[in-house]
C-alpha cells in the first residue's frame, strides 16, 4: 500500500510540483492550502508524512510543526519547508515538532532523499 502524504502548502505551483513528483514516486498525495485546511484535512486522512510550509496563513510563524500536532494530535511525521535560514531555524527552536526540514527550493532529488529519510 502506498505511503501517504499530505503537502500542506498555500502556493499552488509549489504544491502541484510535489504533488507530479510525489505521485511519480508511488506515493498517495493529498493537499491543504490553509491551517484551517489541514486540520479539516486530518480529520479524514491518516497521512505517514506531512510537508508543512512554515509560512502557511493561519499557522503559528515561530513553531507550525508543533501547533500542528496539538490542534490534530497527529502522529504523522513532519518535514519543514522554509526559504528561510534551516540551521538559524533549529537554533531557535521554530523547528520543534517537525521530523526534519527542507529548503524551499532544493531540487527535487533532495527533497525525494528527505521524504524517504524521514518515512524509513
């Protein structure tokens, strides 16, 4: 059975991007534009692998994994994406929550090594 991923973003491009490259790969892949979306989302879906934008409208800006998981009390894993500064991010402890982090922007090889890193 294929794994399932939810892309939690609120850029089309962004999302229809992982979403060609995810299913091509064999993964089931559902999408949320919004907090109020992936929560809604959640309620339905039991995903293996969440990749949350950190900016997404009506997320917590500081720690989004972590607001995730308490207002669904998921136990999918949860990859960061982020344009900003990762290892200045995990300093600040707006990384907590999440399983690990990408750079918006990586090619798609390293984003494909994360998921499969993180999914094992």
């Amino acid at each position: 059975m294929a794994k399932t991923i939810l892309i939690a973003d609120d850029e089309p491009d962004m999302a229809d991007f992982l979403r060609t490259a995810l299913e091509a790969e064999g993964f089931a892949v559902e999408s949320a534009a919004s907090a109020d979306a992936i929560v809604a989302k959640l309620k339905t879906v039991n995903p293996d692998l969440i990749l949350l934008d950190m900016g997404m409208p009506g997320l917590n800006p500081v720690t989004p994994a972590q607001m995730v998981r308490e207002k669904t009390r998921t136990k999918a894993k949860i990859i960061i994406m982020t344009g900003r500064d990762i290892a200045k991010e995990q300093k600040e402890g707006h990384l907590k929550g999440s399983d690990g982090a990408l750079q918006k922007g990586a090619g798609m090889d390293a984003i494909l090594n994360k998921v499969k890193e993180v999914l094992g």
